[in-house]
C-alpha cells in the first residue's frame, strides 16, 4: 500500500537523564480526521500506549513528550504534546537499566516477505525485569496489555478517527525504494533478550530498513 495519509508518533522517554525516542507509524484508517489530526493522534496515544506501556517502565522512567510526525504531504502539521513528571513508569523497581538496553518487539506485517516486518525498542525497563536472561514484568496482564496496544487501532482524542499502526518499509535489498510502503501491522511480540538500539534518538526506530 502506497503512503497515503501516515504518521509517525513518538514518546521521549527520560531514561538516568537520557532523551531516548520509542516509535510507531500509523494510517489514518478510518473516520472523520479532527482539524489537527496530529494532535488527534497524539491525545490518542496517550490514551491507548501510554496507559500501557508505562506499566513495563521503572518508576523513574519520565514521559518528556509525545511527538507526530506527518510522512505526506496531506497530514497537516507536526504535533508535541509535553508532559510534566507525574507520568512516569509504574512498574515495580527505581532502578533503570542504562539507556541503550531496551526490551525488543516484534511488528508482524501483512507481508509475506519477512524482511517488512519492524521492531520498536523500549528502554527505561527495571533492572528488576531482566533476570536470568529474560524478560520477567510481573504478573498480571500488563505485558499482554502493552502488546495489544502497539499491535492495535488507536483511537484518535476526538474520538471518531481511527488510526492503523503500520511498518513503513523505505529499503528493499539494501537500496531505498522510489515511494515508501506502508504495511499494516498484524501482530506484536516480545523478543525474549535485551537489545541494543543505537539509533535511537535517530527517530528512526520501528521502521523496517
């Protein structure tokens, strides 16, 4: 599917006084688009990931900001919403591991060629969550929580748009593609090792390459 009316949202996260950038494109997929949509896409994921994701985060872990990003022409004006430092991370444990061990998803695409499939990185996990090489959040629901999150529709704040999350694919074969593909994200999972994203505060985490 050709880029048409997309997005890319960013949360900055504060991490030992690190800004790192955790990333998602989506489409607006369907609905009346509010007279802002990056600021209706924005409030949305406040709503809908942050309400999750902070949950996996260390107690210090700080939610700076939520960024959108056009990626054509037609989706209006950039977007940031800034936040003080009452949303943090809830998960049990103060201390943070450093700010390039992040937790690994998978973002599998409505594609048959695996390469088209992404990643998003979350740092600003507790030490307390990694433990004998793998990833341990508690019990409860909060890990299938967060994951239905980033693999579903998000509601925009005005609540009648919806937005897609999707992987935009800007490479094929190591050579940049004429016009980016966006392809709709099916399912997510988490990679049971800690990762390293040394792009990440590239912006460009969570899009295939």
């Amino acid at each position: 599917m050709a880029l048409g009316t997309h997005y890319r949202g960013e949360f900055e996260l504060l991490v030992q006084d690190v800004p790192c950038r955790v990333g998602l494109c989506y489409r607006h997929a369907s609905g009346a688009s509010a007279t802002y949509p990056s600021s209706d896409l924005a409030s949305g994921l406040f709503t809908t990931v942050w309400s999750k994701m902070k949950a996996l985060l260390a107690t210090p872990t700080w939610l700076m900001r939520i960024l959108v990003h056009p990626l054509d022409a037609t989706g209006g004006n950039p977007y940031e919403a800034n936040y003080d430092t009452t949303n943090v991370g809830t998960h049990a444990g103060t201390e943070q591991l450093p700010p390039h061990i992040a937790a690994l998803f998978k973002l599998k695409c409505a594609s048959p060629m695996s390469r088209n499939n992404g990643h998003l990185y979350l740092p600003g996990c507790a030490s307390s969550a990694w433990n004998d090489n793998q990833w341990i959040f508690g019990g409860g629901s909060a890990l299938a929580d967060f994951i239905t999150a980033i693999s579903g529709t998000v509601v925009g704040g005005g609540g009648a748009a919806n937005y897609k999350p999707v992987v935009v694919s800007r490479f094929v074969g190591g050579a940049e593609r004429p016009s980016p593909v966006a392809f709709d994200v099916t399912s997510a999972s988490l990679v049971n090792r800690s990762s390293q994203q040394r792009r990440r505060q590239s912006g460009k985490q969570g899009i295939a390459v």
